[in-house]
C-alpha cells in the first residue's frame, strides 16, 4: 500500500512523530506499506493538519485539540478541524481524546480509538544502575510546561518514595521559579535528608539513553493534568515501570495495575480552561486501575487496528 503523509516529520523526536515513525517502521517491515508522493498514493495519512488539499482516501491521527483559555484557541482549532471535517476516518488516541473532540468539533461518522503503542525491543540500562549501585531509582520526563506538575512530582516523590532512592526528572521548559522551589523542597524536607532521597534534573537525554533510564526505573511517575495519551508513559510502561498518574485525560487508560491519583474538586466538563493553572491534586489519595492489556500485545492491536483501518478505505 502506498501512503503520502501530510505533517509527519520522521527527524522529529517529538511524541506525534516518533510514535508516527515507529508505526510506520513498522507497516513497511511487515505489512508491505511504503511513502510516495500524492498522486501515486492508495491512500494519505495526515498527522494533526492537512499540509495540502486532499487527493485521495484520509486517515486523520489527532494528537488532541486546543482548549487553554489564555490561548486563542479558536484560531488554533481551526486547521485541525478543517483535516477533521475532510478525513475518511479520524484515529483518536484514547476515549478521553475522542470525547474530548467530538464535545468541541462533533461526531465522526468514522472514528476509532487506538491507544499508542511502543513497538520496539526493551532497551537495557548500561548507564544508571552503574552509577547509583543498588539505590532504587524513580524517573519522570516530559517537555515541561504548567500542566504537566513538575512540582507535584517532585511532592510525590518525596512523600512515597523508599529510603535511600533517587528521582531522575528528565526534560527541559520549566522555569527557574519551579527550579528554586524544588530546591527548596529539598532543603526543607527532612524526611529527604534523613532517608537520603536525592533528585537529579538531568536536562534532555537522548531518546536510546531515556529508554535505558526507563529499564533501570522502577518506578515513573506522570501525574500531568488532563494528558491525552503520553508516549513517555506507554514507553516507561513498556519497560516493565509502576506508573503513577493523574485520574484526569487519557493516561490512566495506557496499562494494567496503575497508581492513579485522584484530583481535587469537579470532573472537567470539556469547557475552555485555564490549562496552565491547574488545580490541586490529592497525592495520598490513590486507586488502581485497570488499563487495556500488556505492552505487547497493546503494540500488536495497535498494528492491526491501523492496517485495517488504512485497508478499509481502499
């Protein structure tokens, strides 16, 4: 089958297209699949927005839309609504994506949920376990901004974490108003002093180095608000890590047998938001959740459901 991409960049190590390359490493190996141009293509594939009118059948994968009220939303809705409108079938990557979307644009008349997927090998520590010896370690990551509670981390680890432990907060974007307060945090906190807990800001890491820290974490902690399908938990995941996360968005719906911790106050009702403020979260208060499958067989469903839908439309 052959397929043009619209907004897919296979250089970019950001989420929508590192998940985007490793599915499609994937349907080319084994499933016969290969990119062309336009005009020679069976079907077109379009990442978030269209890049030029379309020629023929269209899967529309959404990465989420706009609904920060300090933002113009409005205006950044509207190309992803336009690919929405034109699609032969849209791929929403949770239930809470897909209800999220169809409250603001409407239903589709041809829409799935496929939850994203990691489809390569687990990557083996080389690195961490040499330097830290026998001390468990906790990890988080992410392009950090408001909404994904670096702080609340930081809290969470120092609460919950066993004795003699280290959190490694891969990732860079937060500001240095969260840097001083976790500095802070920790000279405050003798609990962390007496049971020797130490957090490490280790900036970005290379994506082959971030999975051989999510091999060597027992634990990863995502306690982000209103996340739509992270692929920094489901590769974290993958890996063999205890998640911990937010009750709100999609997360909570990657995997078996998470820690979920519950927010604070009334469920969101879809409206506009002021997503960079966002509320407290009740970091003693957990429940388990039981997700779709295992890992493995999460990146099988994920495969198959995108060859049928790529093959229903031919």
């Amino acid at each position: 089958m052959k397929v043009f991409a619209h907004n897919f960049n296979p250089h970019s190590n950001s989420g929508p297209n590192k998940f985007t390359r490793s599915l499609f490493e994937q349907l080319i190996k084994k499933q016969g699949f290969s990119f062309t141009s336009q005009d020679e293509s069976d079907v077109e594939f379009c990442l978030i927005q269209q890049t030029v009118m379309k020629k023929k059948p269209m899967i529309l994968r959404l990465d989420g839309i706009y609904f920060n009220s300090e933002q113009d939303y409005e205006k950044q809705n509207a190309p992803i609504k336009f690919a929405y409108d034109n699609a032969d079938a849209v791929v929403f990557q949770s239930n809470f994506n897909k209800s999220l979307t169809e409250r603001w644009f409407g239903e589709h008349p041809n829409s799935h949920v496929v939850h994203n997927a990691y489809f390569g090998e687990k990557v083996k520590d080389e690195n961490f376990k040499k330097t830290f010896g026998s001390r468990e370690i906790w990890s988080c990551a992410s392009s950090w901004r408001p909404h994904k509670r670096l702080i609340e981390n930081v809290k969470y680890y120092l609460n919950c974490a066993p004795d003699n432990s280290v959190f490694i907060v891969a990732g860079t974007g937060y500001s240095e108003e969260e840097k001083k307060e976790i500095q802070n945090l920790i000279s405050q906190n003798k609990l962390y002093q007496e049971k020797n807990r130490q957090v490490y800001l280790v900036g970005n890491l290379d994506y082959h180095l971030l999975r051989q820290l999510y091999d060597a974490s027992s634990t990863f902690v995502h306690l982000a608000y209103l996340d739509h399908c992270p692929n920094v938990v489901v590769d974290a995941y993958a890996h063999g890590c205890q998640i911990v996360c937010s009750n709100s968005g999609g997360t909570q719906e990657i995997g078996e047998g998470f820690k979920v911790v519950l927010e604070k106050g009334s469920p969101w009702d879809f409206s506009p938001i002021e997503l960079y403020n966002p509320p407290e979260i009740s970091l003693n208060r957990k429940i388990s959740f039981a997700g779709e499958n295992d890992a493995k067989e999460r990146a099988k469903n994920c495969l198959r459901k995108y060859e049928e839908i790529f093959r229903s439309l031919i």
